[in-house]
C-alpha cells in the first residue's frame, strides 16, 4: 500500500503535508508533524505494517523546510521509541 506525502509550501511562510492514500484518493493537510504520524497511522491501520510512503515536495518548498521536517520527524521517532539501531 502506497501513501503519497507532499511538502508544500504556505504563502506566507511555513510549510505543510499533504498525505494521500493512494488507493482510496483521500488526501489531509497536516499542519505538524505530529498531526503527520497520527494522521498516517490512523489511515494505515486497515492496511497493516506494509505500507510504503513516496515523499515529494511542492513549488516553493525551500531546503530549509525539508531539514526541518527531517529533524522534527527524527525527533518524534526518538521520543516514541521508533528509531532503528
């Protein structure tokens, strides 16, 4: 099962995610990351632990805004216990 996840950029600054469930077309805004992972998991768990995200980024989205979606996503990992090794 494949999700689409697009970094896209607000007009005025700041960032968004646009996830989509590639097999049904529903699509949400995350405003945060972890509105992103509660968002994923919840639309995930009728498919189980096999699913696939394809990452994306919108017109817009500058470096600064993929680092710090990295770190937060890193972080969040972290503190849930989610991080490999």
């Amino acid at each position: 099962m494949k999700f689409k996840s697009v970094i896209k950029a607000k007009p005025l600054g700041g960032w968004y995610i646009e996830l989509t469930d590639t097999q049904t077309g529903m699509s949400v805004i995350c405003e945060t990351i972890e509105e992103y992972m509660t968002k994923i998991e919840e639309m995930g768990a009728e498919y189980g632990p096999d699913i696939e995200v394809e990452w994306s980024q919108g017109e817009g989205v500058i470096p600064a805004y993929i680092n710090e979606i990295r770190g937060l996503m890193q972080k969040y990992q972290d503190e849930m216990g989610l991080s490999e090794g």
